[in-house]
C-alpha cells in the first residue's frame, strides 16, 4: 500500500544538474519515484502549461535566465494550486522573505529549505502536503434561491 507521500509527484527546478540527481535521490530514498526535473523554468512552466500535474514543485530561487522569484510569479499568475517548497544556498533571510513573496501571492508554500537539502528534512516539509479538495480554489459559487436557503 502506498503512503500519502509516496503518491506524490513532484517538479524539481534547479540550473545545478549535479543538486538536481541529490534531491531527486533523496525523493527516492524516502519512497517518492514520481520526479521531473527541469534546469530551466520556461521548460517547467511550459510542461504545467500542457496539462501535467505536479502536486508539489521544490524551487530554487537562484537559477539563470528565469529566478525563481519569476516562476513563482508566473505560478500565481497561472494559479498553480499544488505546493510549493523554495530551496537555496542563500541566507534563512532570502529565503524567507521569499516564502512570504509566494504566500501573499497565493501560492501553497510549504516551507523552505538551505542546500544542502536532506532526505529528512524534504520528508518533514512534503509531510505538510495536503491535496486540494473540491475542485478549483475559484470555482464559482452556485446561485441558492431564497427558499433554498430558509430549507
């Protein structure tokens, strides 16, 4: 039978090629084998643009090209409704104030992470995970009739 986290399947993005088979390591080792990875955002937001799910997409913030304080904005703009989990080699600080740049945008955040990211420590943050339930979180509102509501 299959954990919770196990059913998984995350986005890594990341420019450092050697970071991305660590974490995607350390996914596996705690029983997650659905993994992407993209060195590049354009080609991470491209794969969410033609219908792939992620559940969970783990984000540096320094990458060329495309930060990922852009692929966060470009996720909110799409309205990316899985987690979000900010990783970097900068200061608690950054990261931080990143976090809070992707909450107030609306973005799932489930924390952050500085490199080197550990099999425990990714296992604690996906743990926090919770599906979305109930569709879109702007799915409209059905009109009630006036005796629907007083029933």
């Amino acid at each position: 039978m299959l954990t919770d986290l196990q059913r998984l399947n995350i986005l890594i993005l990341d420019d450092d090629e050697f970071l991305l088979d660590v974490v995607s390591m350390n996914l596996k080792r705690i029983g997650i084998n659905k993994v992407t990875i993209f060195s590049l955002g354009r080609d991470a937001l491209d794969a969410i643009d033609s219908g792939l799910h992620y559940d969970v997409i783990i984000v540096d913030l320094n990458m060329p090209v495309m930060d990922g304080i852009e692929v966060l904005r470009k996720l909110a703009k799409r309205e990316y409704a899985g987690g979000i989990l900010l990783f970097s080699g900068e200061d608690v600080r950054i990261l931080k104030t990143a976090q809070n740049l992707a909450s107030a945008q609306n973005l799932y955040v489930l924390g952050s992470l500085c490199k080197p990211v550990s099999s425990d420590d990714l296992q604690e943050k996906l743990a926090l995970y919770k599906p979305p339930t109930g569709g879109s979180l702007h799915s409209p509102i059905e009109a009630v009739s006036c005796d629907e509501l007083r029933a």
